[in-house]
C-alpha cells in the first residue's frame, strides 16, 4: 500500500510539472528548489521524530559515504532525469518510460547475486520491454513517436529509479525513512545551490504557488517517503513493479488536463507494462 501511495503521489506532481514547464520554469531549478526544501522539511521532522543515538550514527563515515551515493546517484538523477523526459516529451510518456526502473532493478539483483531472476522476473521484464518498444514507436518499428531526447531521460529515468531503490537498502533498514530521505534530498540539493541563487525565481501565481507546493509535500516529501519506507516491507522488485500505478495516475490526469491521448499501439504498450505490477502482485500472493 505505501508503494501505491507514494507512486500515485509522485504520478499526479507529473502533470503539475509539466504545467509550470509551460510557464517557463526551468526544470533544472524547479529539482534543485524541491530537493532543497522537501530535504530540510524532511530531514527537520525526523531528527525530531528520532533519537539521539540514531542522529550520531548515521553521520559515521560508512553511513554518510553511504548517503552521499545515494544523494548523487539516486535522489538527483531520479528527479532531473524525470523532469527532463517530461520537459522534452511529456508528462504521461514520461512516467511510461521510467516504469522500466523495476527492469534495471531485476537485472542489478541478478547481477548482485549472481543468479538467474525468477521465472515470474523475466516473463515480466520481456513483457516490459515489449511495453516501451510500443510506446516510443506507436507500432511503427523504425520511427519513433516521441523524440529521442524524451526517450533518452525516459529510459534514464527508469535507471535512477532502480539506483533510488536499491542504493538505500542498508540504510533504510537501520534508520527511519524521514533521516534517509530528508538527507539524501538536501545533500544531492546542494549541487544545484549555485544555479538556486542565480536563477531568476518564476512569475508567482496562486496556481505556481499552489503548484509548487503541490510537487513539494506529495510529489516529494510524501512520494519518496512511502516508497522508500514499503522496501522494508517488500522485495525491492516487487516494490519497484507496484510503482505502475504512478503512470497509470499520469495518464489520467494527463487526458484530463492537456488532453493529450495516446496512439493505439501506444495504449497497448501502456498496459503491457503496467500488466507487469499485477504479475508481481500475483507471484508475492503465492509465496
């Protein structure tokens, strides 16, 4: 459920994006200003929520070089490799494409382990990259649907969302989620305190406001927090199939909102994988 939560969140900030993106908000800003606030929030409310001893161990060296990977290799490129494939496709092929994060985690795990995924793994990530082949051509092998620099950050969204999920494991098991999540935002934030200081803030509006508020609390702060915290529960696979439902959010709000629809072959390959969620969810059941 907090897998659901947390994607569904992440999957309505997508369209509000997308709508500041047309205002001439610049996406690399709009990362680093929301790494940088939802990091203090978040990291003020756990050090609040937790105990001293817990404030002294996570800023050991192994822990912090720990929360540095995590900060510059999932927490930033998993929200500026996102706002990118929306900036140059757009908000609901976007979460299409970084749906393939689940594929990347299945092959790392494999990797790691050194073993053969679960049958249930492959006939899912085949049924995944079946999924995104549809998607980027709307069926017509050898053109593509959308432009290659949407496809590109699309796909390298699906990368950092696996590196997200796995980099904090240890982490996650040994701190609560608020401390991981609130530190990682704010360190991988600092990278762009240059640009936040020079960059001209955007023209403000109730709904740039309510917006930006909006990307902040849910499509951040709570987004992340849910997700991260269900890797406890769940198998980092199984956490990262479930996350189906953030495109499955995008593209409603998408037809809602720009009205922006999908090919057939385009509809299809959407549902090849987000059918994938629903194989995981089915082999979890049976263990």
């Amino acid at each position: 459920m907090l897998a659901i939560i947390g994607t569904m969140f992440w999957g309505i900030s997508s369209p509000f994006a997308q709508a500041l993106f047309a205002q001439n908000v610049k996406p690399l800003w709009l990362v680093g200003a929301r790494l940088l606030l939802a990091g203090i929030l978040l990291s003020v409310w756990g050090f609040i929520a937790t105990d001293k001893e817990q404030h002294k161990e996570i800023f050991k060296k192994k822990n912090l070089i720990l929360l540095i990977l995590f900060a510059v290799f999932g927490m930033v490129p998993s929200q500026l490799t996102f706002f990118l494939a929306i900036r140059y496709g757009n908000a609901s092929t976007a979460t299409i494409l970084q749906f393939l994060g689940p594929v990347f985690i299945i092959v790392c795990l494999a990797i790691q382990y050194r073993k053969l995924p679960p049958r249930i793994d492959v006939i899912s990530l085949m049924i995944a990259v079946l999924g995104t082949i549809l998607v980027v051509t709307n069926g017509k092998i050898g053109t593509l649907a959308l432009s290659a620099a949407g496809i590109f950050w699309g796909i390298m969204a699906g990368v950092s969302q696996a590196s997200y999920t796995l980099i904090p494991r240890r982490l996650l098991e040994q701190f609560d989620a608020r401390l991981v999540t609130g530190l990682g935002m704010f360190i991988g934030s600092i990278l762009f305190w240059p640009l936040i200081l020079t960059t001209k803030i955007p023209s403000i509006t109730p709904f740039t406001v309510g917006s930006f508020a909006y990307i902040i609390i849910f499509g951040t702060m709570a987004s992340y927090l849910c997700y991260l915290q269900s890797v406890k529960y769940i198998p980092a696979s199984t956490t990262g199939m479930l996350s189906a439902f953030e495109p499955l959010t995008a593209n409603v709000l998408s037809v809602l909102w720009f009205h922006e629809t999908l090919g057939t072959f385009q509809t299809l390959g959407a549902v090849l994988i987000l059918s994938t969620a629903f194989l995981q969810a089915m082999a979890l059941k049976g263990k």
